[in-house]
C-alpha cells in the first residue's frame, strides 16, 4: 500500500470519529490541539487503526503519534507486521 493510499484510509477514518471535514485533513493535523482528542478517542483510533492495518502498534509507540503525518509514517514502516 502507497503513502497516499494509507494517507487516504487515515484521513476517512478521521473524518469520521472526529466529524471533521475530509477536505480540512493534512499531514500536520495534531489530535489533542486541533482535533480536541483525548485519551480515550485517541486509544479508540489507535484501535481502529490496528484492524484497517493489521499491524499492532504499542502504547508506548502509540504515545510519540502526535499528528496525521507521524501515524502514516509509521504505517508506512510497519505495514505487514502481524497482530
């Protein structure tokens, strides 16, 4: 899968749990300052990122994830890592 395919999939997931405009989605969107997240939606994204991907990803990698750019980058480098 292709950076922008996975940059794709992200953003629909987002505009969805976070009823956000698709269009207003880029690489430096922050969750916890310009999508208001706190723990428990960004534990659920993660979830939910976990399944669209088939890759696990940590708490503790999951805790340096602050914008949409560094959760496609590490997407992008673990992509094929089974749960």
């Amino acid at each position: 899968m292709t950076k922008a395919e996975i940059f794709d999939k992200i953003a629909d997931i987002i505009a969805d749990r976070f009823e956000v405009d698709r269009d207003q989605i880029n690489e430096q969107l922050n969750f916890k300052q310009d999508l208001d997240a706190d723990s428990i939606d960004f534990v659920e994204f993660v979830l939910e990122l976990e399944d669209t991907f088939g890759a696990e990803i940590s708490d503790e990698d999951a805790e340096k994830l602050n914008t949409i750019g560094e959760v496609v980058d590490y997407i992008v480098a673990h992509q094929g890592e089974q749960k």
